[in-house]
C-alpha cells in the first residue's frame, strides 16, 4: 500500500509518463535523467538530486545534478566507490540505499564534509540505480538542513530511481544495438 496520496499518485505517474515519453522519443540519456531529478525535486520540495553513473573503470560520473552546484557536481565526478566515500560511494560499495542525516557527523563523510558544506549541503541520502541485479550508479538527494526521510519521502525516492533505472538501461541497450548495427553493416557479405 503507497503512502502517496491519490494526488501524489496522479503526480507521479504524470511525469513518469512524461519521462517514458521522452525515452521512447529517442531523447539523449542526459535529458531524461534531468527530467527524473527535475521531477521527484518537484515532489519533495527543498530537497536538490543527483544521478552518478558507473564507469567502465568503475568510478562515478556525473549524469544529471542540474539544481546541485557545478563546482560540488565537477569535485565528486570520477568519485571511487568504498566503505567512507560519501552517501554515493558508500551505496555502490554495499549496493544498498546509504542515508545520511547529517553529513557533519556521519564517518562516511569525513573525507567530503568540507565540499558539502561549502556548498550548503548539510544531508544527504543516496539509492544505487540497478540495470538487470547490476548496480550501475546512484540517485541522491541532498537537503540544506539535517534531514531524515519520512516513508512518503523513501516511496518517493524508490519510484524515481527504478525511473532512472529504466532509462539507463534503455539507454545501454540502444547503444549496444547501434554497435551490433555497425558492425554487421561493415561485415563482408559470404
């Protein structure tokens, strides 16, 4: 049973829809997931989101954070995943949702708390994004103050990152046709 009243509901299958639209449009990876943070932020007001994809090398990269700063976005791009590394780092290193009221005090965020608090962020909490049991990213979300999500905020976060999940893995497999479509149209005929 949701905790999402039925105007909640409405509202997020509303830009669920709106963002399946734009996936099977052929919208670029990035726009989507700016439309899945842009989304659940207009859910779950005074809060600011981000997506971080796995590298090849296994690093997190930037996929969207549009209302986070640039400067925080560009300092943790490239971020390696481990056991102190962050909300992020630490829920790809455990493949299990890392919440962290408050950064200031949280051992995970030693090596981060300076960077967070220059840049205002006080809380943050941080879900891997799955494709197929793999864990291929992290969607996260920040908050100004000390925050504990509610269970409206958990079910929130829980639907937006299968969204993000869905367009990464849509995504993976769009490129992985266009290699094989390549590839058979510069194979010599027998």
């Amino acid at each position: 049973m949701s905790v999402l009243t039925d105007h909640e509901v409405t509202a997020v299958l509303d830009r669920q829809t709106a963002v399946m639209e734009m996936v099977a449009g052929g919208a670029p990876l990035a726009d989507v997931l700016d439309s899945v943070v842009a989304a659940l932020e207009d859910l779950m007001p005074a809060s600011r989101c981000s997506i971080l994809l796995l590298d090849d090398l296994g690093a997190l990269r930037h996929g969207s954070a549009p209302s986070l700063p640039s400067a925080y976005s560009a300092a943790i791009d490239g971020l390696e995943p481990g056991p102190f590394a962050g909300s992020c780092g630490t829920a790809v290193h455990l493949g299990e949702p890392v919440i962290v009221v408050d950064v200031t005090t949280d051992p995970r965020w030693e090596a981060f708390r300076g960077l967070a608090a220059e840049h205002g962020l006080r809380a943050c909490w941080s879900s891997p994004i799955r494709c197929r049991d793999l864990v291929v990213g992290t969607f996260a979300v920040y908050h100004s103050v000390p925050y504990e999500p509610d269970r409206r905020d958990d079910e929130l976060v829980r639907r937006f990152t299968h969204l993000a999940s869905l367009a990464v893995e849509h995504d993976q497999f769009d490129r992985l046709a266009g290699r094989i479509r390549r590839r058979t149209k510069t194979e010599p005929l027998h």
